[in-house]
C-alpha cells in the first residue's frame, strides 16, 4: 500500500502502511490510526517516520514529520549501492545487492519505497523472515546506515585500494 506524493520542500514521500487500531470502551469499539512514511530527496538522503493519529490525515502528517526530522545521508555508487549489505529488525532480515545498469529495482514494495525515495535505481534485495512492512522498512534502514564508498574504507584503514 505505497502511496507517493511529492511536497513543496522537492521531498518524495511514500505511505508505506496505514494501521487500523480498536480499543475497546464502554460505548463499543474507538478507532485510531497509525502511518508509516518514507521521505526523501531522491539525491542520497532518506528518512522514515511512524505517526499515529485518530484519523488517517494526521496520522500521516505526523508520519511525514517524524520522517523528514530523521533524514540521513547514504552513500550510492551512481545509480546502485557500493556493496552487498545485509540489515536486520527484529525477525526481518533485507539483503541488498549492487545491480548493473538498466536493472532497476527489484525488490518487494517497502525496500522499492526506500530504494526509489534515496535515488537508488538499480539494485536486487532479497527479504528474509518478517515481511511486516514497518520492519522492513527499519531492516532496510539498518543495511543503507552500513553502507561505505571506496574513499571512506580507504580513509578509515589508511590505505589505498
């Protein structure tokens, strides 16, 4: 349940799943909504966000709040990712994949989320364990945060490759 929507700040956003909640009081059951939202630029940076709300609109710009606070910067090799990586949440486990180009993204529709929201458009991953749509999207998170181009391994080990 990917929706893409573009702002006025030329950031992407991307619902990637909207839950239904029921407590249930005195007069029968209450409602509330809970959004989870992809935000990037398209250019190496991609955040996520969770909001929850007794609608769905706040929920989801709480969601696209939470997201665009905690935008972080990947590292790409032109249009895929420098290296295999693997993340993990929970039970889920993504496993991306450089891809040569003209590939494009395959991948199931919380990593393409991701993927489409960062700027990457050639790249192969693989879910493992939970496909809950939330933890995929932090697993994915989690193997984008490992990421390393070629000059910063050469940086960090002082040598040259």
């Amino acid at each position: 349940m990917s929706r893409e929507q573009q702002n006025n700040s030329g950031l992407v956003d991307k619902v990637i799943a909207i839950r239904r909640c029921a407590t249930v009081v005195k007069g029968g059951r209450r409602f509330s909504f809970a959004a989870c939202v992809v935000v990037g630029d398209g250019k190496g940076k991609v955040g996520w966000g969770y909001g929850k709300a007794n609608e769905v609109p706040p929920s989801v710009e709480k969601a696209t709040k939470d997201a665009s606070r905690s935008m972080k910067p990947v590292p790409r090799a032109d249009n895929t990712i420098p290296h295999r990586v693997k993340g993990n949440f929970g039970t889920s486990c993504v496993l991306l994949l450089p891809a040569s180009p003209g590939t494009g993204i395959i991948a199931g529709a919380a990593v393409r989320a991701v993927c489409e929201a960062v700027g990457i458009t050639d790249v192969l991953s693989k879910c493992y364990g939970s496909t809950n749509p939330v933890n995929v999207v932090k697993a994915t998170m989690d193997a984008l945060s490992q990421l390393r181009t070629k000059t910063e391994i050469e940086r960090l080990r002082g040598v040259t490759l």
